[in-house]
C-alpha cells in the first residue's frame, strides 16, 4: 500500500504527502496537525480515544489490530469480529467486508457462508468494490449466471480488475 493511516484523527495519508510535508519542516500530522505518536503504547492510547467517540474508522481500525495481533494486541478474532459488528453498525463498509471474511474463513469461531453473503451484499450496496466482486462469484457459485455478471460488471467499472 502507498498511504498509511494517523493514528490521531485515523484519516490515510499517501506516502509522497508524507515526505512532502516533511520536507516543508511539517512533522505533526497534515490533518489535524497533531503529534505523530512514537511507539505501540502512544498509536493505542490515540486509537482508543478515537473508539471511544464512537468512530467508526477507529473502531474497524481497532479490530484490524486485534484480527492480525499488532500493536502490543494479543491476536483476537472474537474480539476483531465484535469490534467489526459496532463499526458495520455506523456505517464502515470495510467493517462488513472484514465481516463477510471472517464469516466465510471461520478462523476462530463456526463459518458461515450464509452470513459472509449478507455482509458482504450489505457492504456492496455502501459501494464496496471487493464486497460486489464476491458477491458476483457467490451468484455465480449458486449459478446465478445472469445476476453474477451484472454484478462482476459493476465491480469492473469500479475498478475491480478480477471482475474482467
């Protein structure tokens, strides 16, 4: 990936903003100009701020950390899972995705590829380019010929390049 996220307003950044920001003399963050943190302990304590004033962004970010165990976080899919569910329920797309993944891979908990096909369609009607490309292969697999094409279109003209 190019970008990276800030931990103080979770808003992503692409690399060449970064460095030339830097090159300005700017060190804090280009968006909210605040400090950038320095170490696991700081980038948590920044996040958990943000969860707590209910962000979604923050909330999917937070679960990310747990589903991969980084930051200091011990690995928790059970965890990551809740955290997911609270920020689908504001509206993060990408929760849902990470949601229909999990459904669909197990890991952890009892799969489900009925709920992974919910999550993912809910995430592709808030313009989910992933999330409609899955949904095409799940019509597909169901052989919904017709259905998976009009949804493998759309996910191609939104960029998908698997779609084509």
């Amino acid at each position: 990936d190019h970008s990276m996220y800030n931990a103080c307003c979770m808003k992503r950044i692409c690399n060449g903003c970064v460095v030339a920001a830097k090159k300005r003399g700017m060190i804090d963050c280009a968006f909210c100009r605040a400090p950038i943190p320095n170490n696991d302990t700081d980038t948590l304590a920044r996040i958990q701020a943000r969860v707590a004033k209910k962000d979604p962004e923050a909330i999917y970010f937070l679960g990310q950390k747990y589903f991969f165990g980084s930051l200091g976080l011990q690995k928790d899919m059970r965890k990551a899972v809740e955290l997911y569910s609270e920020a689908a329920e504001l509206g993060s797309a990408k929760a849902l995705f990470s949601l229909g993944n999990a459904y669909e891979l197990g890991g952890g908990f009892q799969q489900d590829e009925a709920k992974a096909a919910e999550f993912y369609a809910k995430a592709a009607m808030q313009g989910h380019v992933s999330c409609r490309f899955n949904v095409g292969h799940i019509e597909a697999v169901k052989g919904n010929y017709d259905r998976a094409v009009r949804h493998f279109m759309i996910s191609a003209k939104m960029g998908h390049e698997d779609s084509v």
